[in-house]
C-alpha cells in the first residue's frame, strides 16, 4: 500500500497531507489514486494510506521512512484527538525538527506541550541522546521508534521508553548549580569568626560522673597504681572464657574510698564497657545477705521460669556517697538468659547500668569479692566451711549455679 503520491504539479506528499477532494496521482504509472482514511480492521488499526483505482497492477511508489511517519502521525491522532498533529515540524525554542509531533492546545499531564515520535532506522545517525535532551527541556515527550514498533498499518507504543518532560527533563548538577543566589548564601554562608568561650562544668556534676568518663587507673592496670594515687586492690575474675569476658576491680582511691569497677568485653569486636561504684562500710554485710538471696532464688526454681516479664531476683542497694546511688541485682529477662545487674542513680534521676549473662559458677566466682572487700574495711573474715552449703541441701534441677565458696 502505498504511502507517497503527487500532485498535478509534480509535488510529492504524505497521505497524512491530503484530504479527500484532493488529485492526487501515482508518481509511477500516473494514475489517479483515493484515500483510504484510517479505520480499523478486525480490531487492527489500519493508518492511512494512498489505494490504486480497481484493476490496477500498480504496487506504487512508498518508502520506510514515509510509511513510518503517516503510520505513526495517524496513531497520535487516534491517541490525542484534539491535538494538533504535525510531521518534519520545528519544535518551539529550539532548531529541532521532529518527524511526528502532537502539539496540545494547553499543557497534558505527565506529557507537557506535545508528544514527539522520532523514527529511527537501522542505519540512522540520529543523536538521540542530544536530541531527547532538547525535546524534553522544550516541554516536549518523546518516543523513539523502531522498526519493531510497527506491525502493518499500526505502531505500539512501549510506554516505559516514553520520556517525559518530568522527571526526565530535571537536570543533573552538582553542588549549588541552579539555585537562586539567595539560597546559595544560605547553603553556603561566608566563614564567620571563630568564638572561643569557656564554660566550666558544675562541680557536683564533675563529682558525680568524672569516673564515668575515663576509668582511674587508664593506662596503669598493669602497674596498679596511677601517678594520681589510684590504686588497684584486687581483681576478681567472672568470665575467662568465650567471646565476652567481664572482670571486677576493687580500688582505693587517693582519698582512701573504695570502688567497684565493673568491666565487660567483647573479644571478637574489641568494644569494653564498664561501670564504677563507690561502695561504703555497710556494704560487707548487705553482700553476704544478698549472696544468700541469690542462692535460695537459684534454688527455688525461679530462674528456670520461661514467661514473658522480667522476673526479679535477688537485690543489693547502697549508698556510697550522697551524689549517687547504686544497686547489684540478679534477673531473668523475659523468655532469655539470668543477668547479672549493677546500675547507679544521681540525685536527678539519671541511671546507668552495666549488665552481663549469668553463667554457671558466677555466683561462687563472684563470692570472692568478699575477702579484699573485708580486708579493706577492717571486718574479720568468715569461717570458710560456715560459709558452704550442706552437701545434701536440695538444688535446682535444671542448670544450677556451681556453688565454690572460697
């Protein structure tokens, strides 16, 4: 079916270039020919196109190119029906000239001012990088056809290769590029003056929270003592095996206090977190009974519970100075393992704990804190075998702490 034709005069055309009433002839046997206008066939859009009178042999005279753009001009006007469509059109604001162009009478969502099909041959040299960037920054959608997008007298538009003015007209920049002068101040204000103003910390809160800041004995565990006086007493050891590991350091400070100074670390990670509590002369004998506590808790079965709260064991609070409070605990976190707790409190309300899985023989390993811990106050030491529970004392069934007290 053929695509060109001539006028009277000579001049070739489009069928999208001619209305019904118009002689039109065959540049290649110079018959009359008429317009088959575009309809569809069997469900099948059939463009428009030039038809031989009945009884010619004529094939006609057609070309890809022109085939492609009346097909696709007739697609755009079956598509947008009040659009004005054009072919080799020069695109507003630019020196482009489109092959097909739907131009709308005002702008169309998501399309902008009209909607550009660009027919690219096999062996087209069309720049379409340039080319799209140009159509879109107009305000224009564009489509690039191929050879495969048509099917006899029809085209099929693959909708994720329309380009349209939004997003794909946004430019690319970097840094402030395209802002407004105003916000390029904004975003980037001139350098100021630097203003240096020292601000003491309170005392009270220097006093409360320094330990928490930079452990005392920092760089001198190794030697036990600090140019500064600190000094360490001695280490009790809970956990010496497996990927976290947690210790206990008993210190006098230079003011002659004594504090707990409570570590865990991870091996693998590196990371070490602690916390120091300063600990008063009542504490021995709060230990003692909340050593006894924690071993009749283990006993009755409660840490073995699987329920869905935290459920609490045995508790040691004291008081070591009148800026903090703190507190040893033993608990079971809700369906999980039995923690070893210790938290201190200021006068405000802050709180800061330090916790680590309870294993099997923590209780017995941490019992030992109490020899340096009498030592230091001056109390005397109790009969180690007074201290051991009786061999035919009923136990917990599952997993029961190892009991070694020294």
């Amino acid at each position: 079916m053929p695509y060109l034709a001539m006028r009277p005069n000579g001049d070739r055309v489009l069928s999208l270039d001619v209305d019904g009433d118009d002689d039109i002839l065959c540049p290649l046997c110079e018959e009359s020919l008429f317009l088959r206008r575009s309809h569809y066939n069997n469900g099948r859009f059939v463009s428009k196109h030039f038809v031989h009178h009945s009884g010619s042999e004529c094939p006609g005279e057609s070309n890809l190119h022109a085939r492609f753009k009346t097909i696709a001009a007739m697609k755009l006007r079956e598509i947008f029906e009040s659009a004005t469509v054009s072919h080799e059109y020069t695109i507003p604001g630019t020196d482009r000239v489109a092959d097909v162009v739907a131009t709308f009478s005002a702008e169309l969502y998501p399309f902008g001012k009209g909607f550009i099909v660009e027919i690219q041959h096999k062996h087209d040299d069309k720049e379409i990088g340039s080319l799209s960037w140009d159509y879109l920054e107009a305000g224009y959608s564009v489509f690039w056809a191929y050879q495969s997008d048509f099917e006899g007298h029809d085209m099929k538009f693959a909708e994720h290769r329309v380009k349209k003015p939004w997003p794909d007209a946004v430019p690319i920049v970097e840094g402030l590029d395209g802002y407004a002068e105003s916000v390029r101040r904004l975003m980037n204000p001139p350098e100021q003056p630097e203003v240096k103003m020292e601000i003491p910390f309170p005392m009270e809160y220097l006093r409360a929270h320094a330990l928490e800041v930079i452990p005392p004995l920092r760089g001198y565990y190794n030697k036990g003592v600090s140019p500064e006086g600190w000094k360490k007493v001695d280490a009790i050891s809970l956990h010496e095996k497996g990927r976290e590991r947690a210790w206990v350091n008993v210190l006098r400070s230079p003011a002659n206090h004594i504090f707990l100074e409570w570590w865990k670390k991870d091996t693998e990670q590196g990371n070490s977190e602690y916390m120091i509590v300063h600990i008063g002369s009542e504490f021995p004998e709060r230990f003692e009974a909340f050593m006894e506590e924690t071993k009749e808790w283990f006993d009755s079965g409660s840490a073995d519970q699987q329920v869905a709260h935290w459920v609490g064991g045995a508790s040691l609070s004291f008081r070591g100075t009148e800026l903090c409070e703190s507190w040893i605990s033993i608990a079971k976190v809700p369906y999980g393992p039995v923690k070893i707790v210790v938290a201190r409190r200021d006068k405000k309300g802050n709180t800061r704990t330090w916790a680590v899985n309870y294993r099997k023989g923590d209780l017995g390993r941490l019992a030992a804190l109490r020899h340096p811990i009498r030592r230091l106050f001056g109390e005397p030491e109790r009969d180690a075998k007074a201290a051991k529970p009786s061999s035919d004392r009923k136990r917990s069934t599952s997993n029961p702490p190892e009991m070694v007290w020294d």
